[in-house]
C-alpha cells in the first residue's frame, strides 16, 4: 500500500486513534521494515471499536502481530 493511501487510511472516526496514527505516519512508518508495513496496513483494516480497545489496553489483540504493532505505534518496547 503506498504512503498516500496509508495516511489516508489513518483518518479514524475517532480522534483518539488519529492522535495515534497519524504523529506514527508522519514520523516513524517510513523506518518501518516491509513486512511491518504490511502488519500496519493490517492493523488499519480493523474496526475502530477493536482498535481503540487495543490501544487503551481495555483488550488484548488475539494476533501477535497486530499486538506488537500496537506496541510500536504506542511507542513503548516490546515486551
């Protein structure tokens, strides 16, 4: 998926998740190796009440490699 279509996919209905991604886009997602480029065009394919969860810590994602990218685009270390 190209950058343009990325940051596009980063406008969320819900402000919360556009304060994440977008900073994430603009500063970090060119860094990204391909395969986790891959996981975050994934992980924007989520339903936003599933995302939010997930970045609020409420839930814990099923699949581990959306879980690390939510870690990554939190910004904290893997664990």
């Amino acid at each position: 998926m190209s950058t343009a279509r990325i940051k596009w996919a980063c406008r969320r209905g819900m402000l919360e998740l556009d304060v994440l991604f977008q900073p994430f886009v603009e500063e970090r997602y060119e860094g990204l190796s391909d395969e986790d480029k891959q996981v975050f065009a994934r992980l924007l394919s989520c339903e936003d009440p599933e995302l939010f969860a997930w970045f609020m810590g409420h839930e814990q994602c099923a699949d581990p490699e959306l879980a690390q990218m939510v870690i990554t685009v939190r910004g904290r270390p893997a664990p």
